[in-house]
C-alpha cells in the first residue's frame, strides 16, 4: 500500500497562508476559532431559515419578509441597550451572555410552530447578534495591543467570509434532503455551535489575562477592568462622534450596492444574464480575504486611518464612474466595466472597513467604549433598512444619474468624517484618548 504525502513545497505555502491569516497572538487564534464557528453557523442560517419556515410552517413569504423588518428594526436598537449594560459589567460577560441566547433562539426554531413564535426567536436572535457585533470589537481592543486590534478584526472579517461560504455551501446538502429532521437537526448544530463560541471567548480572556500583547503592550485588562468605570461621557453628547456615526451610515451603502443594487443592475441596466452577479460577488469575496489582511496595519492611529478613509473614499467614487459609463452599454463593454468597478468597489469597501474599525476606536473614550461602539454600529443595520428603498427606488432608475448620485454621498460622508474627527472636542463633548494623546 502506497501513501500519498502533501509535497513540502504546497504544505509550506498551506502554513505561510494560515499564519498570515490567523491573529499573531494566542487570545486571537483562540478567537478566530469561534469566529469561524459562528461564520459556519451564520451561513447555514442566512441560507436555510426562511425555505424552512415557508414550506414546512406554511408562513406565507411575505409574513417571513415582515418578520426579518421588523427584527432588523429591533436589531437597530438593541447595541443601544446592550452597550451602556457591556460598559457596567464588561463587555466579554455580555457578549458570551448574548452567543448564549443566540444559541437558545435556534433551540426555539426548532420547536416553534407558529407565526409569532417565529416572529419572536427571529427578534432575539437578530437582536443579539447586531450587539454581538460592537462588543467584539471592545473585546478585541481589550486582548489586543494597539499594533495588533485592526489587523486582528481584519483577519476575523476574513474568517468571516470565508466561513460563511462554508455555511452555504453546507447549506445545499440540508436543501437537498428535502427533509424537516434535516432543518431542525441544523438548528440544534447551530445552538451547540454558538455554545462553542461563548467558550471560545471565555477561554481567550482567560489566556489574554496572563498574556502579553503584541507590539509591546500589555494585554488590555479584560472586560472586568471596565466593570463599573462607566464615567459621565455619552456618545449622545458628544457632537463629532454623532456625525462621524451618521456619515458612516452614509459610507456603509456599499453594502447595500453588493447585495441588492449589483444583481438588480446586471439585469436590467446592462443586459447581462443574472449569473453574472454571482461572478462578481465572488470577485469581491476572493478579494476581501486578501485585502483585509494586506492594509490592516496602514490604519494604525487616527491620522493614518483618516488618509486611508479618503482613500477608501477615491476607490468608491471610480467605482460609480465605472458603473455610470457600463449603464445602457453594450453587454460585453457593460461586464468589462462591471468587473473593473467590483474591483475598484471591493478595495474602497475593505478600506472603509478597516479605517473605520480604527477611527471609531480611537474617537470613544475607554470608559464608555463599549456604549461609542454600540451607537457607532447602528449605522450598519439603519443602511439595511434605508439601503434597499433608496437602491431600488431612487439609484436604480435614475440610471447613470444614480450613481453620480451615490458617488456625491460617499465624498460627502468622507468630508464629513475627516473634519468632525479633526475638530478639537467642544464642552458639551467627551474627551478622547485619540485627540489628548
């Protein structure tokens, strides 16, 4: 009997691949570990859960529509509940708290039975992942020197694309049974998965406690070094922070542009065949795990991340010219354009991911950072409910117009960002670590 052995040469690119995607420090790996569970878990989600409610709960597929608006409503305002509580108690209890009752609510999927059953696990779970989100980043701050907490939430949202793709593709085999055991089964692997990742963050904590961070800081004390140090500052309060949020809902339509305007565009503006779309979608998921952790350390400090959102900002607007000059043409000078725009609109994406990460960790004072972060984070779930209406009702038949228009807001958002960010902090504003030190 024969083996057949991995040659060295592909085992060392493997190993030089997996370092330089993985956090440098053990706290990160341990968390990236979870990540990629809760990725997995997420996909499987996102790909199943309303198939499953339609066929075998016979909810119409409007109601389920309904059901996610009004969890994303409720999602928009649960990082501003969470977040004041994370700063009282620390933000690594509240966050393995919150993965616990996501696990809880697909134990809850799997035995409901009704329409507002289902309305209310769909709440809870949506609702504790969106103040899931802003915590992991106090988290992350918290186990991470200075020189590592980008490129360590860098190489999560790396993990996370590319343990979404896992989940979908999973996604197809439960499909595929054509089975209701097969659909609950995945929801009790997901409420065992988010168990998982609750114990992924404990057992990073614990290790960061006793751990030096890298880049010559000690770790950050764990959350309980922020338990009960609330301090007066509010982000309602303070102005600059208000507007760098509210520009950055503005920043964050990219997303909308990937996921709703894209598809809707490749058909009915360029003639091209609605496959195209999932062609430069996986243009932009290749390419997001590769840039994420290539520019992650150009982002160090609020100077540098400012320079890299107007970089972010120029990528973005040539994004739109392209997408401008590709409408009503011919359909193979309309793709050729549409691919060189994905492009252009996947590195101003994870240049504004990445800025921003920085930017908003060095504008909200350590004693309320988990409240800054919390309100900071509303911008991506008020783009979710804002985005889809203006992508389908306004930018997409105003043709080339409309992406001059959009073009306009994300210069706008980015002018708006780097002159609040740059302004000394008024009385009625809370001091920050970024613009006293």
């Amino acid at each position: 009997m024969t083996t057949t052995a991995t040659p060295p040469r592909a085992a060392g690119l493997l190993g030089r691949l997996t370092a330089t995607l993985l956090p440098a420090s053990r706290q990160g790996r341990i968390m990236a570990a979870g990540t990629t569970v809760d990725a997995v878990a997420n996909g499987l989600y996102l790909a199943t859960a309303t198939l499953y409610f339609v066929r075998y709960l016979d909810i119409t597929a409007v109601a389920v529509g309904t059901a996610i608006a009004a969890a994303n409503i409720v999602g928009l305002l649960s990082p501003l509940v969470f977040g004041p509580l994370a700063d009282r108690l620390g933000a690594r209890p509240v966050y393995v708290a919150l993965t616990l009752v996501r696990g809880a609510g697909f134990i809850g999927y799997a035995l409901v039975g009704s329409y507002a059953g289902y309305l209310v696990v769909t709440c809870l779970i949506i609702a504790a992942a969106r103040a899931c989100s802003p915590l992991l980043q106090v988290i992350v701050g918290e186990f991470e020197g200075a020189a590592e907490r980008t490129r360590t939430m860098a190489s999560l949202r790396a993990i996370t694309n590319i343990g979404l793709t896992a989940g979908f593709l999973l996604a197809a085999l439960v499909q595929a049974a054509h089975s209701r055991a097969a659909f609950v089964a995945l929801f009790l692997f997901n409420a065992v998965a988010f168990a998982a990742v609750a114990l992924a963050v404990v057992r990073a904590g614990r290790v960061a406690g006793g751990a030096e961070a890298p880049g010559g800081d000690a770790a950050a004390p764990a959350a309980e070094a922020n338990a009960g140090a609330g301090g007066d500052g509010s982000p309602y309060r303070d102005r600059r922070f208000l507007l760098v949020t509210a520009a950055n809902a503005v920043l964050m339509l990219h997303d909308c542009v990937l996921f709703i305007l894209l598809p809707l565009w490749v058909v009915e503006r360029a003639g091209l065949p609605a496959s195209a779309s999932s062609g430069l979608l996986a243009v932009n998921t290749v390419l997001t795990v590769v840039l994420q952790l290539s520019v992650a350390r150009l982002a160090q400090g609020l100077a540098k991340a400012l320079r890299m959102l107007r970089t972010a900002c120029l990528f973005l607007v040539l994004a739109c010219a392209f997408f401008a000059f590709a409408d009503g043409r011919g359909r193979g000078l309309a793709l050729a354009a549409a691919v060189v725009a994905v492009v252009l609109l996947t590195v101003g994406e994870n240049l504004h991911a990445i800025s921003r990460w920085e930017i908003s960790y060095e504008l909200s004072p350590p004693a309320g950072r988990s409240r800054y972060l919390s309100l900071f984070s509303t911008g991506m779930s008020a783009q979710l409910i804002v985005g889809p209406f203006l992508a389908t009702g306004v930018l997409l038949p105003a043709g080339a117009g409309g992406w001059i228009l959009l073009a306009a807001l994300f210069a706008g958002a980015t002018a708006v960002t780097v002159l609040a960010a740059r302004t000394p902090a008024g009385p009625e504003d809370t001091p920050t670590e970024a613009l006293t030190g």
